[in-house]
C-alpha cells in the first residue's frame, strides 16, 4: 500500500477487525475518519469534535453519534452517523484506544489533510466487500462519453467507486442502494462530494420517483451485485411494468431496472451467464438485440474483482436510438491488464480500451457484428464468439469451401441416463472423461454404479452405449472426444453409460461413426468445438449450439480414405496397448507383488 490514506484506514480497521465482523469493522472506520476530518476541517462545533487530548468511551461516541446525526449544518451528510450499530462492550476498551491511537497519529503527522479514499480501502476484507475496481469505474465512465452536467444513475454502488468517478467527470450523480453499507454519506464527506443518496432497492422499491413513475436519468453507470436473487413474485408485483415474466434473477432484474430509469446510455457490468445462458437470460438478449438497444459488449480480465472469481463483462445499451451493429472488444486481451501475483489481476490501460471500443481496426481484440449475424448465433453475445483467433478464421475458410450440414441433422444427441439413487440393483459400467485414450477405441470403464432395474423403458435403454457411438465431453473437460469398440455389453447387467458430462452422438446413415470420431478430434473440430464453450468457471457446450455444429460431408473416396486411416489408428492404438502391458509385466519381473499377495 504506497498511498498513506490507504495504510491509515486498512490499520483502522484491522484495530477495530478483532472485536467486530469485517463489514461493521470498515462501517465504524470509516465514520471515525469522517468525524476526524469535520474536525480538522473545523466543521464541527467545538463540543462535538474528537478530543485531541483524551481517548473517550464507546459510550461517549455512540452519544456524540447521536448529536452529529442532528446536525443541521452537515445538510444530508448528517445521515453518516446514524447507524450507531455499536453497543456498550460490544468493542474492547484496548481495540477502542488502539483506533483512536492511529487517528491521531495519522493527524499528528499531518498526512491528515491529503487523506483520499481509495477503491484499494474496499478491497482490504476482500470478499467481504463487493467493491468496483477504480480502473473498471473509471472504464465505465469513459464509455457514457461526456457527462459534464449531466444527470448519472449509479445504482447498487455501495462503496460509491462508480458515482465518485462520475461526479469528478463533471456528472450530477444519484445513487440507489439496497442497504447502507459501506455507509455513503461518511463517503460523501470523505470525498468532498455531493452526491444524492438514497437507501431502497432499486428492483421491490425503486425511490427515484416523479408524478408517481419512474424518474428517467440522462446515464446510467452501474454494477450490480452478481450474488443477489430475489423471489419469483418480486417480478409478479411490479408497478411500472418494468420486468415481462416472472424471473429470479437478480443480473437480469437489476438490467431491466436500469434501461427503465435511463433515457440514454446505460453501462452495466454484467456476469458473463448473461451473456450465453438460456431461459431469462436469452429473452432479455433476444429483446435487446431485436429492439436495436446493445450498441457493444467488452470482456473483461480474469480474477479482476477482489469478492469473487465470477467472470464478467460491459455491457453497453442506447435507449436514445436504435443501432443495427453491435461492436465487440476482447477487454482481456493480456495487453489491458497484468497479474497481481496473488491470482488476481488489475486494469492497466483503460483508455486504451475505451479508444479500441471507439476506433480500433484490430480485428483479433475488436470487431463490428450486424444483429443478423448475432441473430444467427441464437443471440449470443459472448465476445470469443466473433472475435476469432486465427486457427478459428482458417476453420471458417475450410468450412465455407465444403458440403457441411449440422451435427443434429447428421446424429442422434442422447443426453446421459439419470440413475435411481433410491432403487439401485443393476450393476453396469460408467464411462468418464478419464477412460478417454488418446486414440482409437475406448476400453472397458472402471467405474461400476448401480441403476434401478425395472421399469427401464426403451429411451432409458437407448441410452446405453453401443458399438460406435462416439461421446463427446460438454462440461468440465470440454470438446475430448471418444469412440465405442465393438465389445461393448447389451443394455444389460454389466453394460455401459456415460456419465453427466458427456454426450452421446449415435451417426445416422448421413456419416459413418468413425469419420465423426475423426472430424472431431481433428484440428479443425476441436477448433469449432472450442468456439462453442461457454463460461469461465465451469466450461460447458450447450446443446443448441452443438446441435447447428458444422460437419464436414466428405465424397465417398474422401470418407475411404478417413476410414482407413481411423482403421490404421486403432490397430496402431492396440499394439501401444500391448506393449505397455508387457512392459508393466516386466517391470514386475524382479521384487514384484502379485495381486493376490497385495490382497
């Protein structure tokens, strides 16, 4: 920490940390050191200052609290001392006096008077606090373009990163959050800002209200929380018809919210599920995209929030006017952003960012999509979906000069068997991403599970594997691709499954199994598999995007061709196999146990 304010506050709160949770501890630190500055400032009348020259009680404060609460001179900011959460004992008189030490030591120093909160002030309980980092706001607030005198919408900013960066832009700002904490009155007068506040949740109790509707902002600049749900009803039960369904979801209620309250530019950051998921998620994309309102999407780096490892993204919508484009920047592009060394990152350059949104022609961090492309790709939004690396554009050249049809008119895609945990009798194998070789035909699985064996209804039968299914891994270990020899069991005691992970692919009479296997794990499928992923966290393909996969149809020479090498594969395969077994034979030719002595 080189910046003193920020060493100052963090030994604050570490003193108060031990008696008090992590948010209370940042809650009291922070009204100490607004006291402290109304009192250097002399702001305050002479009786309700911070004594210089005695250390008081915890009683003392929580009545001089109440005083300052009622100030009429602080205006609004008087409101930063009344969530007098203490109570007698609930601090020690040694943590008391070691804050109250450090305040004056910080001002005897006279480091006091160019004391600046910080966003690193925030992050010092890390999880416990969702704070915007101060590049990230500072990113956002270059994107809303000039906001000089403009009024600015930052809901559910609770540290006040957000509106601080907006207001030295020159913007009058108004704040919503659902809870006061960090409180943002002591924030205002730390900052020597004048930013309105008000407490509700924006989504069950929007405040800023006109004539009984929704009050509409210039801008909004906003990061909700990426936690927060709400129950089904809450959608059900509002006034000013703001959400079209029932939904739960706090990201897609909070963005619906804030394009309500906003005539013109809206920049939300957003968790990166918004942006591929199904359900809620994809009708709020559908109704964006065909309203014309996205104007551009930018990934943001990895680990880049200190209170989750959650991935996320800007998402930029114009309710001004409609736009038939939407631009698309690769924000984590290792060139905006460097490692902490604590596997966290941080924004190095957000300018360069903002002038790659606005004007960059580097196709491989920047690109302009049309809605009917985006429209195409079952209004996906992810930024790897059109930014593509090379071997992705070389994938497209292959693919735009062949016969391709999609997977689901060439397969079956049969999801994996749900086992009966309350009835399970059958005994059979289950296949994993871990039985996978490198090539050639799957061996028998380890794994055994048990199943129920009645009422197996032939789709349940289906589902066991038979001889040249090729199964293919969607979560997890995603785009690893498999193929069943013809020793596989019959659906029967003994026979085989897939685990959750995975699906099985069952070839119509379009394409023959092995070629599947082959084009699959080739170069150029993996790379169109690779395109497909979806999420951070958990990797996964989703159905409806493998189902409109493009297959490559070979001519008939061409798939006798692939065929035979697949048939060269697996003999090859088979003698590796062979050779290892010998080999582990011989291993154990000298001080060997054999199986039934290690039993």
């Amino acid at each position: 920490m080189k910046n003193p304010s920020d060493k100052f506050l963090f030994s604050l709160q570490y003193a108060l940390g031990e008696d008090l949770d992590p948010k209370v501890a940042l809650e009291f630190a922070l009204q100490l050191t607004a006291w402290e500055k109304l009192t250097t400032e002399e702001l305050l009348p002479t009786e309700l200052q911070l004594p210089r020259n005695r250390l008081i009680t915890l009683p003392e404060i929580r009545e001089t609290f109440d005083k300052l609460s009622k100030l009429e001179t602080l205006g609004k900011n008087k409101a930063a001392f009344e969530s007098s959460f203490f109570r007698d004992g609930l601090i020690s008189d040694r943590s008391l006096s070691e804050a109250l030490e450090i305040i004056h030591e910080f001002t005897g120093s006279g480091l006091f008077k160019n004391f600046r909160l910080t966003e690193k002030s925030f992050r010092a309980f890390g999880r416990e606090v969702e704070s915007t980092p101060a590049e990230v706001a500072e990113l956002m607030v270059q994107l809303a373009g000039d906001i000089s005198q403009k009024r600015i919408y930052c809901p559910y900013d609770s540290s006040c990163v957000l509106a601080i960066a907006a207001e030295r832009a020159g913007g009058d700002v108004y704040v919503e959050n659902p809870t006061s904490f960090p409180n943002p009155w002591v924030i205002n007068i730390l900052t020597d800002s004048c930013i309105h506040i008000r407490i509700s949740d924006p989504v069950t109790h929007p405040s800023y209200l006109e004539a009984g509707q929704l009050e509409k902002f210039d801008v909004a600049i906003s990061f909700p929380s990426i936690k927060i749900k709400y129950d089904s009803k809450v959608a059900k039960k509002d006034w000013f018809d703001r959400f079209p369904k029932r939904i739960t979801s706090g990201s897609v209620l909070a963005v619906l919210q804030i394009i309500a309250q906003t005539k013109g530019l809206a920049i939300i950051a957003v968790p990166n599920s918004i942006l591929f998921s199904r359900g809620v998620e994809h009708a709020l994309r559908r109704d964006l995209i065909m309203e014309g309102k996205i104007v551009g999407v930018i990934a943001m780096p990895p680990a880049l929030l200190s209170f989750t490892y959650i991935p996320f993204s800007l998402l930029i919508i114009n309710n001004d006017k409609t736009s038939r484009t939407v631009r698309f920047v690769d924000g984590g592009n290792e060139m905006f952003f460097e490692r902490d060394g604590r596997n966290r990152s941080r924004l190095t350059d957000s300018k360069k960012i903002h002038e790659v949104f606005v004007q960059g022609t580097d196709e491989a961090i920047a690109i302009t999509i049309p809605v009917e492309d985006i429209i195409k790709n079952d209004y996906n939004l992810e930024v790897t979906r059109y930014l593509l690396p090379p071997e992705q554009k070389k994938a497209e050249q292959i693919l735009q000069g062949s016969t391709t049809e999609m997977l689901k008119k060439v397969v079956e895609i049969i999801r994996p068997f749900l086992k009966d945990e309350e009835e399970e009798k059958f005994s059979v194998h289950e296949l994993s991403v871990s039985d996978f070789p490198a090539l050639g035909y799957v061996k028998t699985p380890e794994k055994k599970v048990k199943i129920s064996d009645s009422n197996l209804t032939s789709r349940e039968l289906n589902k066991f594997l038979k001889f040249h299914d090729v199964i293919l891994a969607v979560k997890g270990t995603v785009g690893k691709v498999a193929i069943i020899p013809d020793t596989v069991p019959s659906a029967e005691e003994g026979g085989w499954l897939v685990n959750q992970s995975c699906l099985i692919l069952r070839a119509r009479d379009v394409i023959d199994p092995r070629v599947l296997y082959m084009y699959l794990q080739s170069d150029l499928g993996q790379t169109l598999l690779r395109s497909i992923v979806a999420g951070s966290s958990i990797p996964s393909i989703q159905l409806k995007a493998l189902e409109d996969l493009q297959i490559i149809l070979p001519s008939p020479k061409e798939r006798e061709d692939i065929v035979n090498t697949f048939i060269s594969i697996a003999e090859i395969q088979e003698r590796i196999e062979s050779l290892t077994e010998e080999q582990k034979k011989l291993g154990k030719a000298h001080w060997g146990f054999t199986e039934a002595e290690t039993k």
